[in-house]
C-alpha cells in the first residue's frame, strides 16, 4: 500500500517550496523538497552586453545579491582578459564577507535558533523571551547590510561595482567605518560564541544520509591556491581541480518534479558523487575557522575538529563563528588596501572568450560560467550553493521522515524536525532556481 503526504509550504527559509513524502507499507521510499519557482535567468542573460550583466544577476535573489555580482564580474573578468586591480579584488572581498556576516547573523538568529530556544512564533519570541540576545542578533545583521552599503552604495542589488573597477571613488573616511563596524562584530560575536562553550556538538539529530558518502566541497580562493576541493568525512581529499576546468569535473541532473538541478562529481557518478556545500564544509578549508589563533582557545573549535562533529545539527555553530572570522578577515583586508589603486584597470568591453567566477557565498559555493563573443553573452550557466546542497536535502528529508511514519501521515513531531531540517540547510530557492 502507498501513500503520497505532502507537506505544504516550509516556513523560515527563503523562497517556496512544498515536501512530498511517498510511503510503501510503513516506510518512506522517497522524499522530494519540490522547488517549483522559474526564474529563466540563464536564458535571458543571452545577447546582453556583459556591463550589465552583473546588475542583472544581482536580481536573482536579495540576500545573496552581493556574491551573484561579485561571482558575475569575476566570471566577465575572466572571459574577456581584464586586468583587475589587486585593491579593487581586495574591497570587493569586504563586501563578499559583509554579505556573511548578514546572511549568517539571519540565519542563525531568526531561522534557526528559534527552534532551539523553543520559540514557536519565531523571532517574536526571541525579541520577547531574550531581550538581550535578540539586540546583538539586530546588530549583527544591520552591521552585515550597512558594510553592504559602505561598499556597494546599496544595501541590496549594489550599482557601484563595474567591470575591473568601481564606478564610485571610496574614501579613507569609509574603510574607517568598515573598520569600526568589523571590529565592533568581531567583539561583539566573541562573546557569544563563549555562551556556546559547554554546548554538545555529538548530538545526532540531523546525521547524514547512512547509505551516501558525504563530499564536503570548498572553493580555496587564496591567491596561488585557486582550487576546488573535494574531502570525505575523514578529511581525506577525494578530488582537486582548478576553477577553469570546473565545468570537466562537474555535471548537473535534472528531474520532472523540480526546477533545482544536481550538480555531481562526474567522476564519481550520481548518487556518489553529489556534493555538501557552505559553512560545515567550510571546515576543511586552509586558513578558515579551525586554523584561526583567535578561535583556538575556545572548546568549541576543538570540538568542531572531531569527526563525532561532523552533523548537519552544528552548522549554525559554524555560521556563528564564521560571523566572527569574516569580521577579522576584513580587517586584515584593509590594511592592504591601496585607494590609489582602484582606477587602474585594464578593460576591453568588445573582447571575446569564456571565464568562469567562482564566491564562497554565505550558503557555500556559487560558480557563474560565462561564454562571451565580441562583449555580449553567447551563454550563461549558474551553479549556486542551494543547487549543489539539492540531493542531501531530499535524502536526509527521507531519512528524518521515516523515523517519524504514522500510519498514513507524519507525527507532528516529525513535522516540526522536518522543517527544521530544511532552516539548517538554509535554502535559497529563488538562487536555486535562478
């Protein structure tokens, strides 16, 4: 006997969605996180000049706008042989780690933690129940949109980024308030991590899918070492290659029943080789958290280095602490900034040739491949963090969703861990879909 449920609507994430959970004699046989929304951005970006390209992707989504821009222009950059000045890279950096610090502070204070707290009417209750956290979580997101603003002239969908340059002169007076604001969260995100100190990092709640092998997947973007990685659950690398030859490694999977493909490792096929994108991949990543002198004295790191760690139920502990580390990371971007640099670019606008453009995002890799003949955009292809995330969301959905059958539907209390399930991943549907 077969059941189809389905779980309209999860709340809390950005964007629409519907679960679908199909049940044979008992048991889940499948579960579908159903993203439905066209966008057509690969489409329409085809036949437009590459200057306004960047604008346009920024309108794939609001919270990530900043990362689709930078990601864009890296990509044009690339394919039509501009030379980018070291100072222009640098500021667009601040403004790719502003975009962390507001993403995260979202994420972990008004999705996620509500759960945690057992906060049913979401951030109402965290505003009402805890006072006091609730101003250092509005603080932290406002300081993440108003460094946005600083460098991009607008907090959301950014007009002062151009091809190799910026088209608005910034000033001392400006890196000195991104420095304020950066050393301000930096403070301020210390102190709460160490209210998370005693917190229990082994719990299980959310495991990965038991019959798939997790690739946890990081862009290393550091100068010299531009490449994608690939680790399993040992830390053990699996695959290594650089960002121009991304599209040889990688392949995507359409299904009927969603607009969000599935990107894989084409060398190891689909299922095997799908992979986990964003902060708890992160981990593995040279120089990010767990290397950090700042974070090595909290209990917390250490614990993050235990493979008894590696749960889906730690990454908000992960967002919160790259919260602190993207604050430090942009101070030490400023003291090798040069504002004298920044109108030495480079730029042939009717050049020809492919590039791709590759941001750690927020939620974890974002690839912009671009092909472009004489200035105008031949094709466009997008692979974003929620897209590579897509298979792991529908199996761990599956998994979670078996363990909480009744009869013909799901108890209330898998319900309520389902959709938590889908706020931990922190989707981006409108990206997911572009």
């Amino acid at each position: 006997m077969s059941k189809t449920i389905l779980l309209q609507k999860a709340t809390r994430i950005e964007g629409n969605a519907d679960i679908n959970i199909e049940v044979e004699n008992g048991r889940v046989s499948v579960a579908r996180f159903m993203v439905q929304d066209f966008r057509g951005f690969e489409k329409f970006l085809e036949g437009k000049q590459v200057e306004s390209v960047p604008i346009m992707v920024s309108r794939v989504c609001g919270l990530c706008c900043y990362a689709h821009q930078v990601a864009g222009f890296r990509a044009i950059e690339a394919a039509i042989g501009a030379g980018v000045p070291r100072s222009v890279d640098l500021l667009r950096q601040v403004g790719v780690l502003g975009e962390w610090i507001a993403s995260h502070a979202l994420s972990y204070f008004f999705l996620t933690l509500p759960d945690e707290l057992g906060a049913t009417h979401g951030v109402f209750d965290l505003v009402n129940q805890y006072p006091d956290l609730a101003k250092e979580a509005f603080f932290l997101r406002k300081s993440g949109t108003r460094l946005l603003e600083i460098v991009g002239k607008r907090a959301v969908h950014p007009m002062a980024l151009g091809v190799g340059r910026f088209h608005v002169r910034h000033t001392a007076d400006d890196l000195e308030e991104i420095r304020g604001l950066a050393l301000a969260v930096k403070e301020r995100t210390a102190k709460l991590i160490k209210n998370i100190e005693r917190r229990d990092l082994s719990g299980n709640k959310i495991p990965f899918p038991a019959d798939q092998e997790t690739n946890f997947f990081i862009y290393d973007g550091r100068p010299g070492q531009e490449h994608f990685r690939s680790f399993n659950r040992s830390g053990q690398k699996v695959e290594e290659f650089d960002r121009d030859s991304f599209e040889d490694h990688i392949s995507e999977l359409r299904v009927d029943w969603s607009l969000a493909k599935f990107p894989y490792l084409r060398s190891l096929g689909f299922p095997q080789g799908i992979m986990l994108v964003g902060p708890l991949s992160r981990l593995f990543q040279a120089g990010g958290i767990l290397e950090d002198p700042d974070l090595a004295g909290y209990s917390v790191t250490d614990k993050l280095r235990q493979p008894t760690a590696l749960f889906l139920d730690n990454v908000d502990v992960c967002r919160l602490l790259e919260i602190f580390w993207a604050a430090k990371q942009i101070l030490v971007l400023l003291e090798q900034m040069d504002l004298t640099e920044m109108d030495k670019a480079d730029v042939d606008l009717q050049a020809s040739g492919k590039g791709i453009g590759v941001v750690e995002a927020p939620r974890g890799v974002l690839v912009h491949s671009y092909v472009v003949n004489r200035g105008v955009i031949d094709r466009a292809r997008l692979y974003v963090a929620t897209q590579f995330n897509n298979a792991y969301i529908n199996m761990v959905l599956r998994d979670l969703a078996d363990g909480h059958v009744e009869g013909e539907s799901i108890s209330a209390v898998g319900q309520e861990l389902l959709a938590h399930c889908v706020r931990t991943f922190d989707p981006c549907l409108t990206c997911a879909t572009h």
